[in-house]
C-alpha cells in the first residue's frame, strides 16, 4: 500500500488587517480622516486608502500604542439635547448615544531619522489586537545615525522641534503625536521659516538649527462627554479636555532663552486633535513673537549680530 508522503506545512506569517480603519493625523502622504484599510504583518505597517497607499518597515517603528477615545453621535446638536435632559436623564442618554472607538499610535522615524507620531482610529477593541500583532513580530535591529551638525554651520531662519518631554504628567500617545505633528505642520506654513527640522533628523549639509522649540508637558486632564452631559447647562465649562506645556524657545547664540506657559481646554467631539491643534496654535504664536524680537535686536545691532 503505497503512502503519500507528509508535507509540513510553514508556520503563518504573524499579520493583522482591518479593512475600517480611519487615518487621523501624521502619515506622511497620506490625506486627513481619510478612510481606509491597515496591515501590519513581519514587513511592517500598511495603510491603504482611496487615494493614499504608505508603508512604514517594520524596523522604523518604534513604539505603538493603543488607548480609548470617546466619541458623541449627532454632534453638537445632540450634546445640547442631551444636556436638557432633567433629572440625571441626560446621563442615561449620554451612555446610550455613544459609541467607543480605539486610537493607535504610531511612533516611528522615516529614512533621515525624523520622528513622526502617527494616529488611527480604528473599530472598538481593535488597537488592542494589533498591540498584540507587533508583541509577536521578531525583534529588528537599526543601527541609528548621527543628527550632529556638520562644521557648525547654523542654516538661518531653521527651527528644530525637540520630541516633547512627557515625564511630569501622564498623557496618552495619541496626545502627544498630535501635538508635535500639528507643531511641525504649523511652523512649515510658516513664510518666515525656512526649514524645520524634526528631532533625531540628520543635518548632514542642511546646517545647524537656527532655533530650538523644547516642550515639555506639566498637566494634562482628560475631557468626559458623559460628565458635560449630566450636568445639563454648565456642562459646557466642565469635563474639559485641558493641557498645560512649558515651551523653550531658545537659537543657536544662546542670547535666546525664553520659557513659557501655554494652557489649552477644549471640549466637545474628537477632543484629542482639537486640544493638539490649539497648543501647536499657541506655541506657534509664540515662537514667531520670539524670533520677530530677536531679528529686530539683531537688526539694531547691525549686520555683525546676525546669524551666519
């Protein structure tokens, strides 16, 4: 009796997708909210969506995190409703016409070192199991390149944006992508700036920063939509997403040392973005104050104060 002979299968490449998946933030080439679907398997991470198609290799990920996000059905209109609800039914209401969703953070540096911040939203429960994908993934070495200026050249009008300092305060990933990605977005919309510079960038023949933006987070308090709804009308100045950031702002001379407190509350829907938005907002404001005040005492001081 003749026998067919065993054929061993290989072992399944480790790999996860999810076909609704919405882009929030931060993917290079990719569109804002555009919708669409993402991979992760032992080549790295995938997005795909209708007019954008970006991988990221698996050994430019750094870190990936997941973490939970709220978000109200109906808008603003059905959070005012809500909040004329009398007797604690506004609670009740809240609860049912909501929905959750999970946010997955990105970390990674692209092929000249940069750091990017990335964010998703992805279906409930969804972020935990791709956490769980990249845990099996084997371990990628990368031998990191030098950011060291070359000669000490400082390029005029350049800003390099330090990866922000989280230790004084707990805050979830998806924060603090946001904030350093709306940072970079608003200072490159800047006609003033010439080049900016992401941390951990390598600066072979670009020149030294001209300016240094250092952030640091020293309070953060997370929004609640349920807490806004039950309190009917002053539920609009409670259960406020808040953000407090100590900005150094410093160039290449070392004339220029400025410290700041920058405070932001947002409240309603997609309270993450909002509240990033409004701090890279702020802190953009304030740097461009900075510089304008440096360039004038320069000015005063004739051309041998300038940078060159």
């Amino acid at each position: 009796q003749s026998t067919v002979p065993s054929v061993i299968a290989p072992a399944q490449a480790v790999a996860w997708n999810s076909p609704n998946v919405q882009h929030v933030y931060g993917l290079p080439n990719a569109k804002l909210n555009e919708k669409g679907s993402l991979t992760i398997d032992a080549n790295g991470l995938k997005f795909a969506g209708k007019s954008s198609h970006v991988e990221i290799p698996l050994q430019s990920i750094k870190a990936v995190s997941a973490g939970n996000q709220r978000v109200e059905l109906w808008g603003m209109k059905g959070r005012i409703l809500r909040m004329g609800i009398p007797d604690g039914g506004g609670l009740v209401a809240a609860m049912l016409l909501q929905h959750k969703v999970d946010m997955l953070t990105i970390e990674f540096s692209d092929s000249n070192e940069a750091y990017h911040g990335v964010v998703f939203i992805l279906p409930e429960n969804e972020a935990d199991q791709a956490i769980q994908t990249f845990a099996k993934m084997p371990v990628v070495q990368r031998d990191p390149k030098s950011s060291a200026c070359q000669d000490g050249w400082v390029r005029p009008d350049s800003v390099l944006v330090s990866a922000p300092n989280w230790d004084q305060a707990k805050v979830p990933a998806a924060y603090r992508a946001l904030v350093y990605e709306h940072m970079i977005d608003r200072l490159r919309h800047m006609k003033e700036i010439d080049r900016v510079y992401r941390d951990g960038e390598t600066t072979t023949q670009q020149g030294c920063p001209q300016y240094t933006i250092g952030l640091s987070i020293t309070g953060f308090k997370p929004g609640s939509s349920v807490q806004r709804a039950w309190t009917g009308p002053i539920g609009m100045f409670v259960g406020t997403t808040q953000m407090v950031f100590d900005a150094t702002i410093s160039d290449a001379t070392g004339k220029l040392n400025l410290h700041k407190e920058t405070k932001a509350t947002v409240r309603g829907e997609t309270e993450s973005t909002n509240v990033a938005n409004e701090i890279a907002k702020k802190l953009t404001k304030q740097f461009s104050a900075a510089r304008k005040k440096v360039a004038g005492r320069n000015l005063a001081k004739g051309p041998e104060a300038r940078v060159s």
